[in-house]
C-alpha cells in the first residue's frame, strides 16, 4: 500500500468525524457566514484541535475569505486545507549528519513507545542504515522483552541489562557497542514514567551526561511518544514532559484508532513541538515520517476508496 493511501486509511475516523462535518457545515450555503464559522470553530474543537488553535483557524479562514473574496464551499474547504498545511509544516525533518546519531525515547506506559522505537528501527535499516537499540526503561521487565522483540522483528541488535539496572549505565554500553560497530543510529527506550518529575529529571540528566560525554559532538533528537487517542490529554502529557526534558519532536500513535486527530494540530501550533511520526496502523511498516502536505491533503481527502 502506497504512502498517502495508507496515511488516507489511518486518518478515516478523523477525516469522517472532521470533514464530514464542515461539508455539512458548508452544504447549500451562498454566503459564508458567521453560523458557519461557528459551526467550524465547535467542529474543530470536538476533533481535539484545541481551542486556541480552533479559534485561530477560524480567524486566519475570515481572513482569506473575505480578501480572496471566496464563496463556493469548494474553495472554501480548500482554504481551511492550506491554513491547516501551513500550520503543520516546519521542524518535521529528520537531519541527522554525525555517525552515529542518537534518538531518545521518552512516554508514559501504554502509549507505544517500545512497539514505536521497532518500527522505527525498522524504517532506518529498511532506508539503509545500521541501527542499535538500547532498552534503558529497565523500571519494567515487559519493556525489556518487548523491545528484544522487536530488534528480532527489525533484525537490529540491542543492549540490555537486567530490570532494575542504572537506565544511564545501559545508555552508555549501548553507545559504546554503537561506536564498536559502526552504527548509524542508536536509539535508546528511555523514562517510561512521569509521577515523579524530580527523578526522571535526574535520571534523563544521567543520560544526556552520558551521551555528551561518549558523543559530544553527535546529532540528537529526544522524541516524546503520545497516543493519539487521548485527545487532549495527549498535549497535557506533552507539557508535563516538556518542563523536563529537552523534547525535540513527537511520535503520535494509533491515529488510525481516532477521531481525535486533529490533535496534532494542537501540539504543533501551541506546544511548538513537531510532529516527526504518526502512526496510522499495527504493522511493522505503519510508523510513517510525519509530512505536513500529505496530512492535510489526507484529512480533506473526498474520495477515500479509490486507489
């Protein structure tokens, strides 16, 4: 299956709650008015675009509107498409130069993050790449085996310690054998936990130590995993997380599962964190490289059944 039909199948449940709703919003009317723009505004805000960011959709959409004296629901419907494109693009690309280049993966349990750091893992060595993983969320055994898992699934190697061990202590053997063999991209499962903020700072303090330390010059991205289908809570998370680590982008999963895609837009336009992956199904290929265009283009789709 091809990228923008897959990223089209994994944005259905979004794209019918979303843009099924302004087409109604928008069906018989000669003039745009203020009814519709409220209509779009509480369309916006119940597909968790977030209030601010709705409001400011609506405002930027006036705008057009009236300057490009627009009337037909078509090109009305098109506008709202390009606000949301440009307001999705910027940061979502991934330019590692230094070899090797470090990601870290942080999230609260259940969100994904071990089944996204596989798939990812599988992304970078399907582009060519030499990937190893390290599993430094060591607090909970089933993440350890979970993500050996999914070095097997990918064919990568992986650095592990018993549970329980020093998360910084595995970060820096993973870095070392990573250096041993060459690796591309290293990629480590790192805090799994948010109720205690002063020790996961301690803890991700301990690893950028590390890593500064072994790689002081390499290219680094800590990527903050949030599930999709927690709609605003997902940015609540996102909040907390960024008060306390240094998050450079967002891996948002299970899109496919959700009518609350529009979060997205929340997270990029408030929190100013870019989107880098969404994932938009279960399978090993499903994480995707986030691309503002193809997003937007997808959540507007009208046709979504033809190849």
């Amino acid at each position: 299956m091809g990228l923008f039909k897959k990223l089209n199948k994994g944005l259905k449940k979004t794209r019918d709650s979303m843009s099924g709703a302004i087409n109604s919003a928008l069906y018989g009317k000669n003039e745009i008015d203020d009814e519709f723009y409220d209509d779009l505004e509480e369309i916006l805000v119940m597909a968790d675009c977030g209030v601010t960011t709705s409001m400011q959709i609506v405002e930027e959409l006036r705008d057009h509107v009236f300057k490009k004296n627009l009337h037909r629901a078509k090109d009305v419907k098109e506008e709202i498409k390009e606000i949301v494109a440009d307001m999705l693009s910027g940061g979502e690309e991934i330019d590692f130069v230094t070899i090797p280049s470090v990601i870290l993966v942080i999230g609260v349990n259940g969100v994904g993050k071990t089944t996204s750091i596989g798939k990812m893992a599988a992304m970078f060595k399907e582009d060519g790449k030499k990937v190893i993983l390290g599993a430094a969320d060591t607090f909970r055994a089933a993440a350890i085996d979970q993500l050996e898992i999914w070095a097997d699934r990918a064919g990568v190697d992986l650095v592990k310690h018993k549970e329980g061990a020093d998360p910084a202590a595995v970060v820096f053997d993973t870095v070392s054998a990573g250096k041993a063999r060459n690796a591309d991209i290293i990629i480590c499962d790192t805090a799994g936990r948010l109720h205690n903020k002063k020790n996961l700072m301690e803890e991700l303090s301990k690893i950028y130590r590390v890593i500064d330390r072994q790689l002081p010059y390499a290219d680094r991205e800590v990527f903050l995993v949030l599930d999709a289908t927690t709609g605003q809570n997902a940015v609540n998370q996102a909040k907390e997380f960024k008060e306390i680590a240094e998050v450079t982008g967002i891996i948002l999963t299970k899109l496919d599962g959700t009518a609350k895609g529009g979060v997205v837009l929340s997270i990029k336009n408030e929190l100013k964190l870019p989107v880098k992956f969404i994932g938009v199904g279960e399978g090993i290929d499903d994480l995707r490289p986030f691309n503002a265009r193809a997003f937007a283009e997808a959540l507007f789709e009208e046709d979504t059944d033809e190849d």
